[in-house]
C-alpha cells in the first residue's frame, strides 16, 4: 500500500459516520481535494478510491458527484491495517 493510499483510507475513518459510510466530499474535504471544480482531483480521487475497492480495503455503495465510489465504507480489512 503506498503512502497515498493510506491517507485515503484515514480520511474515511475520520469522515464516516455512525452508520460507517463517508460520502465524497466529507473524503475530499478532509484531503483538500476540490472534486467539484478540479477535474485531476477528481480522478485522483476515483482512482484512488477504485484502487482500495479492487484490493478489498473499501466497499463502494453508491455512484455520487460524478466518480464511482460517491459514498464509501471501510472493510475489515481496512479496519486491522489503521489499527495496527
């Protein structure tokens, strides 16, 4: 996992919610990414995003503010690697 990545998947766990789902902005806002008006944030954002979805890290629920994984929410998996 690279460095990039980890970041990703702590912005989640800082974002989420009591129900564990983290919604793209709260995500973008917390890695000062402007998904919105940048488009290489945005495919920063999905490609990163997509990247953890393939290696199990995150669940993809919904398709939001045009990337793919609009909200998200941690595995297990992602789980004992941020607690570690």
């Amino acid at each position: 996992m690279v460095e990039q990545q980890k970041r990703f998947l702590e912005a989640v766990y800082t974002v989420q919610g009591e129900t564990g789902r983290a919604h793209v902005l709260d995500i973008a806002g917390q890695l000062g990414l402007d998904i919105i008006n940048n488009i290489g944030d945005r495919d920063l954002y999905q490609e990163t995003t997509l990247g953890l979805r393939d290696a199990g890290y995150l669940d993809c629920l919904a398709n939001n503010y045009r990337v793919t994984c609009g909200l998200v929410k941690l595995t297990p998996y992602s789980f004992r690697l941020l607690e570690s």
